[in-house]
C-alpha cells in the first residue's frame, strides 16, 4: 500500500515526532489532545480479555502543564487524579506515537487500584485478568479491547471536545 492510498483516520490525539515504541508496564507517558497533556501510566501488559493475551492496561490522567515532569509531581500519577476509568487497549497507540514515554517509575502506594472493574455488554463486570467479578467496584471500565480510536473518543467526551 503506498503512503498516497493509505486513508488517514483523523484524531483529536496529537501523534509525536520520533519511532513509535513498546508499552512497558511501570512507564510513564504523555498524550496531546486538543489543547491538553494528560500523562498516562502502563499498568500491565499482561491483562486479558477472554482469551486474548497481552492486552495493555493504562490509565489516562487529568491533564498537566505541557512541561510536567513525573519525578518532579508525581503525585498527579495518583488513582484519585484518573480523568477516565482504567482502559483495557492494543499497542496502536504507542507504535502510532499517540503515548509518548516520558519515564519509568516502580509504583508506589495509591498508584494503582485495589480492584480493577470492567463491565461488559451484558452488564457482568470482570477483573484485567478475566475473573468474573460479583459486582461493580468504581471506577469502572470497559472490558472489551481498546484502540486509538476509543481512547481518542473517551479523552474527548471527558475533557469536552467534540469528537472527531
């Protein structure tokens, strides 16, 4: 496929200069969207959803100063700063430059949840690893696998740009 015929698929998310990269669970990233920098963090990337492995579990921050730095405020790396529920997603968003990694940091207490939740179609909730869970415990997520697309539709609708 030639770089003329490829249909480019438009974003509210800024993509980086630079190589796309790998998640790795502990990094910090960045994201640009709109007028906005939200830091991200790589949870695991060993969740599940039914059967497929290797699913990526991030969670998206508030959004920053564009010059932030998570050695210098770490504490917006906390779960009481979440700007959307934990997401379950692909590698897209890294290998097409949307997450940019900023540091790798050893987590910390209130760095992640006690209890990750994601509700499915029919209203049952599971944990990143796929357990059935008896019911919901906040904030919950989506279980179903994210791309690009989805988390630029979820940045947008919580800070109030319009979709793309």
């Amino acid at each position: 496929m030639t770089e003329e015929s490829r249909s480019v698929i438009e974003t509210n998310m800024v993509a980086f200069d630079g190589p796309g990269s790998r998640p790795v669970t502990g990094e910090v990233d960045v994201v640009r969207i709109g007028e906005y920098t939200c830091p991200a963090r790589v949870v695991s990337t060993e969740a599940s959803i039914g059967p497929m492995r290797g699913v990526v579990l991030v969670y998206v921050f508030r959004p920053v100063a564009a010059d932030w730095s998570p050695e210098v405020d770490r504490g917006v790396l906390g779960v009481s700063n979440l700007l959307v529920p934990p997401v379950l997603v692909n590698k897209l968003p890294w290998t097409m430059r949307f997450f940019r990694r900023v540091s790798h940091l050893d987590f910390v207490g209130g760095e992640v949840l006690d209890q990750h939740c994601f509700r499915d179609t029919r209203g049952w909730f599971f944990d990143e690893r796929s357990r059935r869970l008896e019911g919901s415990v906040e904030p919950v997520g989506e279980w179903g696998l994210q791309s690009y697309r989805t988390v630029d539709d979820r940045l947008s609708d919580a800070l109030g740009i319009a979709r793309v």
